[in-house]
C-alpha cells in the first residue's frame, strides 16, 4: 500500500540493487529498480532517480559522529527543487549550468572533484563554512553545486562526471590515492588537537598549583603560631606484675576532633571536653589492665574537617574556629592527653580517614593529609621517648604477639564489599597469623568475614553521630576495643563502651 512505503525503504533498495548491478548510469538503475520492485511505480519518476543517483554516489556505510548528524540531517533534508531536474554538462573539462537564479556556474572537473573530497565523510570531512571559506563560494554557489551535483556527506570522494567516465580499476587507484592525501591531512588535526588540550591542562595544572600554593602559605603561618604548644611533657612508664599481658593492641576509631553537636534523640552531645572525657576513660580502663606494651591503632577520621566544606552542611556541627591548622592541632593535642595517660605506649599507629582531607573535594586529596601531618607532629613531639609511630594512608599492617592486624579505615574501594576486602587482605596480610582486620567510617559495631584464619571488626567510635545519623535512626555506643593474643595464636577480644558524663548516657 502506499502508506507502507517510504523514503528510506526507496533508498535502501536502490542501494541494493545498485550492489547487484553497479552501473554509472541512474536511469539504468531506475529501471532496474523498478523491475525489482515495482511498488515503486507509484513513487514520482523524480524520486525514484534521486534514490538512483545517491545510490551510484555512494550513500550506504556511514554513521555520523558526533558533531556531523546535524549537519548530515540538514543534507537529508534539502528540497529538490526545480533545479534538481535542470542538466548538467562537462564542456573543455569543466562542469557548466545554470543556477536557479539565472546566473551561470562553471568549474573545473578537478575542483568539483576536490569539493566532494573534502565535504564527504569519507574524504576531509570538512564543514560547510569551512568549504565556503577554503574554496571562496557564496552560499548560492555552494547550494546550487550541492542540489545540482547531489553533493553530500555522504557522497563518493568523486563527482558524478569523473565516476562514470573512469574504469573501475583506475578509479580504483584514484581512490587509493585520495584515501593517502585524507590520513596526510590528518597530522596537522591531530597536531592541532593535541596543542589545544596540552594547552588546557597546563591552564588547569596552573590553576592547581596557584591554589596550593595559597593554602600552604596560609598553613605555613598558622604553623608559625601554633607550633609554640607542641613540646613535649611526659610519657608514663610503670612496672606490671606477672599475670598482667604482655602486648595489649586498642583501637581509637573516629575521634571527628572538632566535631561539635547537642544532644540529639539517637545520640549523645559531642565536644572537646566529652572528646577528653572519654580519652580519660580509655587511659583509666587501659591501666587496669596492667600491659606491659601497649599498640594504639587509630583508624582515620581524627578531624572533623579541615575546610568546613567536607559536606555541605559540615560547619553545623564543627566548633568555633575548629579548621585548617588549628584542626590538626587541636587533634595533637587530644592524641597528647590520650598518650600522656596511658601507661607503657609502645607504638601509635595511624591511618587516614575521608574527613582528615585538606581539600574539599575529596578528588583534590585522596590521601588525608591532614592525619599525614598529625603523626608527623606526634613523631617529633615524642622523638626522644621510644615510642614508635607508624603511619599509611590506605592500608597498615603490623604484627604483634602472632597475630596479625591489617587495618583501613573502611572509605576507599580497597574496602568496600566483601570482595575487595578479600582481595586487599590476601595481597597485604602476614602470612601463617590469624589475620584481625580492623577499620572505622561506619560509626557502629559490626563484625564479619568471620573465619578461623580472619575476622573483620568495623570499631565502635568515640563521635558517635551528627544530626544526619541521629535523623536516619542511626545509633550507637562510644567505645574502643582491646585485642590480646592467646597463646600466640587467636584474640581474645573486649569491647569497652565509653560513657558520656555531660549527659549520663554511655
């Protein structure tokens, strides 16, 4: 029926029959065509030779890119006037009519031939202003050559003329030769290309740099400042009795210093005197248990930001002032006052977490360095006083009395789901030792991967939760952990909940 047919399914056939029977010759085709399928009879003669003509110029194969499909369209799309249907003649090498206007155009087989190359996908590939440009057309010029001689970017790298007067061999050639001129053309693109996005990267990298360069010179006199307050006072070393444990690993999860909220529905007020609070907890339930060595494993997050700007609404629940260098100081500090009370600190232990970044975004620092910088402050403070201090950002791991213990505070891909976590232990663990993987981010208690050659514990944190946790129904207990080896073998494990003395709720 007529209503099934249409102009695709004309030009798709007439490229069809032009595969079996590849003529030169449009009218040929049209009536091949029409043999072929001779529902095409009710089409217009004018249609149906169009379909012809863009078959033998070869319109099947191409794709547009990005970039071409508008223009490609507005190909399609061109009405074929009267025009379309007004001869053509090749006289003394050079094409020759009438425009629809009146005026006349001449111009050589040569440079037709150059236009077809260099406005078809399949050749150049170049714009339409860009052939304006290059070939000095007006746009009357251009249109007419391009109605006229069905010139479109899907088109032969040749014009009509040159593909019905040359032998398929050497059009064959020809082409060959067209083909090497297109991939010749292409350094200068690539060139040009290239320099472009060097020279918009160098912009970006300078922009970088000229922003990391003001935030170290403001750090720097921050530094100048605060630097002042980090001598060091004392450290407590005690005897212990026979039965007391050799080796006494505690974890230190989520500190937030600086973090400052009321108390909510799900969980208790926070601050710098609750944070001491419960470093005073941790020391006094430490040294009851009498440890000759003792490991402190702090498991990221030991600021609550540096920029303010971790979250969007991370100031609402920050202190006065608690950023940049200050931040990082203030963390010192409560580490110090932590240190300071525990008895026979051997080794303090250190991984970042995604609140202890010195950038808002977290592409910009993807290490935390921040934490960077508050054990290298704790390194020096306690330069003289045996205490060893280990720091990584991604993943630590130490051993201590035969087991091992492989910690990451839970924020990177390395850590998350159960498979990653695999993979990260099988290529870090120690091999032969019962492995206790230990990390924080979730600010809750959590237990699995549970084996008898590993466990994972998400650690109970001291800050406990902001208005976002408390308004989700998220809750939990501040705490810590100990870990003690039994017989150089497996651990014995205590969970120590930690209460909150400003509002009586542990």
């Amino acid at each position: 029926m007529p209503g099934q047919l249409t102009t695709d399914s004309l030009a798709g056939h007439a490229r069809e029959v032009y595969a079996i029977l590849p003529t030169t010759d449009p009218a040929e085709l049209s009536e091949q065509l029409l043999v072929s399928y001779p529902q095409y009879k009710q089409y217009a003669r004018k249609a149906v030779m169009t379909a012809c003509r863009r078959a033998i110029q070869g319109t099947s194969g191409w794709t547009p890119r990005k970039g071409e499909a508008a223009e490609a369209q507005a190909d399609v799309e061109v009405e074929l006037d009267e025009e379309a249907e007004l001869p053509w003649v090749v006289e003394n090498g050079e094409y020759a009519w009438t425009a629809g206007n009146g005026k006349a155009i001449r111009l050589s087989v040569a440079i037709v031939d150059e236009l077809f190359f260099q406005y078809s996908v399949h050749g150049l590939n170049k714009s339409q202003v860009q052939i304006l440009n290059d070939f000095g057309l007006q746009p009357w010029q251009w249109n007419s050559i391009k109605v006229r001689l069905f010139l479109q970017k899907t088109s032969n790298v040749f014009s009509p003329h040159t593909v019905s007067i040359t032998a398929p061999e050497q059009l064959e050639a020809m082409m060959e030769a067209k083909m090497s001129r297109r991939y010749e053309k292409q350094g200068p693109l690539i060139e040009r290309a290239h320099a472009n996005a060097a020279v918009k990267q160098l912009n970006k990298v300078l922009e970088q740099n000229a922003k990391r360069d003001a935030f170290w010179d403001e750090f720097r006199m921050e530094m100048a400042d605060l630097l002042p307050t980090t001598r060091y006072r004392y450290v407590p070393r005690v005897p212990t009795g026979p039965s007391a444990p050799e080796h006494l690993v505690v974890t230190l999860a989520d500190p937030h210093i600086g973090a400052e909220v009321d108390k909510m529905l799900n969980s208790p007020a926070y601050n710098w005197d609750v944070a001491k609070g419960y470093a005073q907890q941790m020391a006094d339930r430490i040294n009851e248990r009498g440890a000759k060595k003792v490991y402190l494993a702090g498991l990221g997050d030991f600021i609550e930001s540096w920029s303010a700007k971790n979250h969007a609404n991370s100031f609402l629940s920050m202190g006065r002032g608690m950023r940049g260098a200050k931040a990082v100081f203030s963390a010192l500090e409560f580490m110090s006052f932590l240190i300071e009370r525990i008895n026979n600190v051997a080794e303090v232990w250190g991984i970042s977490g995604n609140h202890d970044r010195v950038s808002a975004d977290s592409h910009d620092d993807t290490r935390g360095e921040a934490a960077e910088l508050l054990f290298g402050l704790l390194q020096e403070r306690y330069a003289n006083t045996g205490i060893q201090f280990s720091y990584q950002y991604d993943v630590l791991v130490k051993a201590v009395d035969g087991i091992c213990y492989l910690m990451t505070h839970n924020h990177l891909g390395l850590a998350k789901g159960e498979k990653n976590m695999l993979e990260t232990l099988m290529r870090h663990r120690i091999p032969g030792l019962y492995c206790v993987i230990l990390g924080a981010h979730w600010h809750s208690r959590q237990t699995s991967m549970d084996s008898d050659s590993y466990r994972r514990y998400v650690c109970p944190p001291l800050f406990t939760g902001n208005g976002y946790s408390s308004d989700g129904g998220w809750s939990t207990l501040p705490g810590f952990m100990t870990f003690e080896s039994r017989g150089g073998k497996f651990p014995r494990v205590i969970d120590e909940p930690l209460y909150n003395l400003q509002t009586q709720i542990a």
